[in-house]
C-alpha cells in the first residue's frame, strides 16, 4: 500500500511536538511507500521558514529525498481533480487522534 502523507506529519517531527516518535516510526516502517504533495513541501517550508529553522528545512529535504515520492498535479490533470491520486491508489495519512493509517476513518 502507497501512503500520501500530510504535512502535519512530517511538522510534528521537524517541530518536535508530542507524537514526533509515533511519525518517525510510521515513515520509518513504510519508508519507500510514502510519498508527499508539493503543496505539503510547500506548507512545510513556509512553517519552518516563518519560525527560522530553515536550516531544519534543508536537512529534511536531504533526508527525505529521493526516497520519497513527491506528487504532483499538472494542468492537464485538474480536469477530473482527483483522477491522478485515485490511478495510484495511494492512501491519504495524516497525524488524528486515532489510529493510522486513514485520515478519514
């Protein structure tokens, strides 16, 4: 199974909150079947950088990539919006209260 991973996912470790260990061991467990939106690389970039940790930034980068897919959605895609995540089956995940890995259980 592919997982798409928010951005609050790989926040919650670059910004040291509480369930930091909890995604490290996710992406840890499904490393090479993960993969992020360009918009959450965005988002993340924008977090880190406001708060002056781009240096944390750039590390993440390093150390994410290339082992994790990055998508994204050109303009012949938008048509039928949500046609390219279905065709790759991949599962959205984010950081809930609940249990991994559906956002939307």
């Amino acid at each position: 199974m592919s997982y798409l991973v928010d951005s609050n996912v790989f926040l919650e470790i670059l910004l040291g909150q509480p369930n930091k260990e909890r995604c490290k061991q996710f992406l840890q467990e499904n490393s090479g079947d993960c993969g992020t939106s360009d918009y959450s690389l965005h988002s993340i970039g924008m977090i880190t950088f406001r708060g002056r940790r781009e240096d944390r930034y750039r590390a993440f980068l390093q150390d994410t990539f290339p082992g994790l897919a990055l998508l994204h959605l050109d303009k012949q895609s938008y048509p039928p919006c949500c046609g390219p995540i279905r065709t790759l089956a991949w599962t959205l995940t984010t950081l809930t209260n609940s249990r991994w890995p559906r956002a939307t259980d």
